[in-house]
C-alpha cells in the first residue's frame, strides 16, 4: 500500500508527541478500565508506558515504510502480555488497553490533522485498523499460552503436594500446605472404577474431568483428586459427610460402576491414615465381592479386622492354597460370601446352575477343610482371601 505524501507528513507531526501520547495512554485514558487502577504505579509508568510508546513508534515506522514486515515486531507485545499473564491481569483488561490504545493514537491523528487532510487521515486510520487485529492476537495468543502453561505448573505442583501428604512424605504443617486450603477437619475418599475399557488417553482425560466435576458439585467446592483410568484418592478441605447417591451419580458421569470409601480426617495430620484407611476399606470391598456402593468402616468393619496381618496371617493365607490355581472356585468362593452364602443369589450372580455353586462349594471344603456352614469356617475363609489379595 502506498500512502501518500499528505498522510505521510500528518502522521510526521505526532512524532514529537510519542512521549505525550504514551503517558497519556498508561495515566490517564487507561485509567477508565475496571480494575487498572488497582495496578502499581511502577506498572504503568515503566512497562505499560514503554509499551504504548513502542507501538506508537511502530505504528508511524509503518507509515513511513506501509511494506515494512519487521522480524520480531510484536516481541515486546508478546513478552508484557507473557508478564500480565504472570502477574493475574484479566486478559479482558489487556485486550481493552490495546484497543483504547488505538483510540487514543487516532483521537492524536484527528487532532493534528488540518482542514482539506481529511483524506490523508482516512490513509493513516486504514494502516493503524490493519495493523491492530494482527497485535491483538500475538497479545491474546501469548496470554493464554502463559496462563495454560502457569495453571499446569500449578496443578502438578498441587498434584505432588497432595500425593505427598496422602502418601505421607509432605508432614503436616509444611509452609507449602497453605496452598491446599487444609486447616480443620477433611473428608478422604477413595474411589474405585470397576473395570475400565481400555481406551485412549484423550477417552481417559475426558472421563476423569466428568468426574472431577461431579465431586466439585458434590461438594460445594474445589476437591483435591489424584485420579487415573482405576480411580483415585480424593481429599475434601472440610468437614462433611457424603452424598449417599454419590456412586451413582459419579456412575453416570464416567459410564462405569463406582465405588467410594469414605473416612473422615480430624485434621492435615490425620490426612495420611486416613486414605490408607480408605484404600484399605475399597480393597476389602472388592475381595468381598460386594457391590459398587458408598462404603464406611463400619460397614466392613469384621473383614478389616480380619485382614490385619499379624503372626497367623500366612498360615491363614495358605488355607487356601490347595484352590490356588482354580480361579473358578475362588470366585465362588467370594461371591458366595459377598450374597451372605445365598446358593441362588450366587448362582445368578455368578450365571451358573445352583447345583454347580454346590459342587463347586463342596470341591473347597474338600480341598481346604474350610468349613462354610459354621461361622468359624466363614470367618476363615473371608480372612483368608483378604490376606491373600493384600
């Protein structure tokens, strides 16, 4: 594009008035945006102000040469917008410093131009609307890569810092717990997602932002998870009690049966035991056979006993060995248990005819000397698969 001589020489009397026109842009004419005030005077006065001026300057190089392609003509729009992003500027307020930045430098234009230019500042306004869309996407660009990189720093550091403290290798106490929100009491979960597809990682991502989300709801605030394509742990900062329909409202979201463990924490302290309590309670209850649900100690609390290891627990292990490589008998087995020893409950449960559930239960007995129709024998066998499947 040619400009002509006119609009060369109108654009060349703003010159003088590149300083002007920058403070007047990051003190006066930005200072009507909600929420600038509130940004340190150092910010305007240095960065913003510096900012302006270089794209007014740039502006008038483009008149002066309407061809000229710089190589790196947006670097310092993209590093102030990369600043912004860290600092928590909305991109919403920087986007409209931009475009109040063009008004001001065509209001400059109007105001230097002299009767008969009109033709000339209609030139000037031409470059100046060209140029902006291609500043306000390197700035809009620039932003949200910054922000996109700064929130996924941020979710692994978070990530590592509540792994830690469920694990147990962040103590209580530590000055980056403050993050987390953690002061009084907490809810831990542990959720379990009955047998997931095989899918890819995008499928994976999705159904755990579903479930991410109905958490969120669940509770009325930002749950702490460290979720995976089996389940996760979860930690709520505050005291509460669970949704009972919460398993089936995660079910819905994820497509797949869920069951949750739930234990309550008195405080960060106590965070640690009580996922592994947690943990422990939804390992039971799949030994056990039982059906996806909301689960608490005290509704397994006879089978945790039972799977505490102490100096009898091998021997109670090997009960079982003589079935060992039968995993039909073994499944059998727990889904007998898991029916309260309903011979027709586990024959439909397990799609078979009530006289194989008998053979099959009469094959261990022989094989183990376990005896199922004495409360002892039960015991023993409920015992002896969770210490197995420990």
């Amino acid at each position: 594009m040619t400009l002509s001589p006119e609009a060369r020489s109108l654009a060349a009397r703003c010159e003088p008035r590149v300083n002007e026109l920058a403070r007047r842009m990051a003190r006066d004419s930005f200072e009507e945006l909600p929420g600038y005030g509130d940004l340190p005077d150092d910010v305007k006065d240095l960065e913003i102000a510096a900012t302006a001026r270089y794209g007014v300057r740039l502006f008038l190089r483009r008149v002066s040469d309407p061809d000229l392609d710089e190589p790196g003509g947006h670097r310092l729009f993209r590093e102030r917008a990369a600043q912004r992003a860290e600092e928590g500027m909305p991109l919403h307020l920087l986007l409209r410093t931009h475009a109040l930045g063009v008004y001001v430098l065509w209001q400059a234009l109007r105001d230097v131009a002299r009767p008969g230019e009109e033709a000339a500042l209609v030139e000037l306004v031409d470059i100046l609307l060209q140029s902006h869309p291609a500043v306000v996407g390197a700035v809009a660009e620039t932003y949200l890569d910054e922000r996109s990189a700064l929130e996924a720093e941020q979710r692994a550091q978070q990530r590592s810092l509540v792994r830690g403290l469920l694990d147990g290798m962040v103590p209580p106490g530590h000055v980056l717990l403050d993050q987390l929100r953690l002061e009084g009491p907490a809810l831990v979960l542990a959720l379990g997602l009955d047998s997931p597809p095989a899918e890819g990682p995008v499928a994976v991502r999705r159904r755990l932002r579903r479930v991410q989300t109905v958490l969120d709801r669940a509770f009325g605030v930002d749950v702490l998870a460290l979720l995976d394509g089996d389940g996760g742990r979860v930690i709520v900062p505050r005291d509460c009690t669970p949704p009972e329909d919460l398993p089936q409202h995660l079910s819905k979201a994820s497509g797949l049966h869920v069951r949750v463990a739930a234990v309550r924490a008195d405080g960060p302290e106590h965070i640690t035991d009580a996922a592994r309590t947690a943990t422990e309670i939804l390992r039971i209850t799949r030994v056990c056979g039982l059906p996806p649900a909301l689960h608490r100690l005290d509704d397994v609390l006879l089978e945790y006993h039972l799977s505490r290891r102490n100096e009898s627990s091998h021997r109670i292990a090997a009960l079982l060995d003589p079935v060992a490589e039968r995993p039909e008998l073994l499944e059998t087995l727990r889904t007998h248990l898991s029916h309260q020893q309903d011979r027709r409950a586990t024959a439909a449960a397990l799609a078979l005819h009530p006289n194989t559930v008998d053979n099959r239960l009469a094959k261990i007995a022989e094989q183990t000397g376990i005896d199922l129709s004495s409360p002892r024998g039960t015991a023993l066998a409920i015992a002896a698969l969770l210490l197995r499947d420990a």
